[in-house]
C-alpha cells in the first residue's frame, strides 16, 4: 500500500492535468452514475484520484466521501473542492481497507478505473459489501482484457505491450500493481461478493472498461 501511495503521489500534479482521453465515454458513464444516485445519498468513491468525478456528481447526492491511497492525489481534490466551492465533499487519504472509511454504511460505492490495481479484488468485494447499506448499489468501471474477436486496434496493441513490460516498470517503481483480467472473471467476483449485477457496458468499447452497476442481496 505504501509503494502504490509513493507511485501516485509522484505523479499527482500530472494525472490532474491530464485531459480524458474518451469523452463521450466518460460522459456516457457518469450521466448513467447520476441516474442510480439520489439527493439523499451518502456516497463513498474508492480510488477517487484528484477528485473530478466526485466533484462533478456532488451535486445530485447529499454527501459524498472521495478517498485514495494517495495523499497527493487528495491534497489536489482538496483545492479543487475549495476552488469550486463544493460543500458536502469529504476528501480522504485511505485504502479500501482503512478503519476511516467505517463511518458509513454507505448507499452508494464508487469504484472507477481502480479495481484492476488491487492485489486481492475479492477481499476488497467482501469490504465494499460490508460499507453498503442492505439495497446499496456498487458501481464500478474497470479495464478488461479484449474480447475474443474484436481485431488489433491501436489500443489494444498498446495494451499488450504495457502488459509485455509492466513487470520491469513494477521493479523500476515507475508502475503500481496492476492486474487486467476478464470480464467474466470481473463479474463472476462481483456476484460472488454478494452482489446482483443490473446495469453492464463497456464505455468504451477497446480495450473494454466494463461499466457495472450491482445491488447489494
């Protein structure tokens, strides 16, 4: 936890500035985020980055909690916040296990582009189950593998050749841990975290960032 926290706080500043690299995806999911959220939710984001996306969906929830690993990455949610005057925004430097985030439960739990950097994606399930309210809803957006089929893109060949050197990037410290699997793997651990999956997609399409939005059972 304490490697992947150095990682990201060293890149903090630049992943604030980097621009959305899909637009129309990013839009498409978080306007389908919105429309699960309700005024009176308190929301908890894992792996919230420099803060954007919880900034923007502050707005239609009663509170939202935006954590991560990485204190840099918090301080810049934290001036973005202030900058923006959002009020009902708590920024949190802590992992999915930390004992902060306790202070829920919680009716909604955000994860995106994050759970394909956790060592164990079970444990960290069992632990977003037991934030969420009985009902609560996880919705998640993750990178997968390509599916079966879908030809080479650019993006697909460029994923396959991170994947190729991530292990000497890892050893250097200039990459975190990452893990990209399937996406019936992805949903098949969701499920067995005790979760009915009820909205899927994958915005965008290659290499596929799998949408999902599941209820706690």
């Amino acid at each position: 936890m304490q490697n992947a926290a150095k990682f990201w706080d060293g890149i903090a500043e630049k992943y604030a500035k980097s621009p959305i690299k899909d637009v129309d995806a990013y839009n498409y999911t978080l306007e389908r985020t919105r429309s699960h959220l309700a005024k009176t939710d308190r929301v908890l984001e894992l792996g919230c980055g420099s803060g954007s996306t919880a900034l923007l969906l502050a707005p239609g929830v009663g509170e939202i909690t935006a954590s991560d690993v990485s204190p840099g990455m918090i301080a810049v949610g934290k001036c973005k916040a202030e900058v923006e005057a959002v009020k009902n925004i708590r920024f949190v430097a802590a992992g999915v296990d930390d004992e902060v985030l306790d202070d829920g439960p919680y009716d909604a739990v955000l994860a995106f582009n994050m759970l394909h950097l956790l060592p164990d994606l079970p444990k960290a399930l069992d632990r977003v189950n037991h934030l969420l309210n009985p009902g609560g809803l996880f919705i998640s957006k993750t990178i997968c593998r390509p599916v079966a089929g879908s030809g080479w893109s650019r993006e697909r060949l460029f994923l396959t050749f991170m994947m190729g050197v991530l292990p000497l990037m890892q050893l250097l410290g200039k990459a975190p841990f990452v893990r990209i699997g399937r996406i019936a793997e992805l949903e098949a651990a969701v499920m067995k975290a005790g979760f009915e999956i009820i909205e899927t997609g994958n915005h965008p399409a290659q290499p596929p960032r799998r949408f999902i939005v599941a209820r706690k059972v």
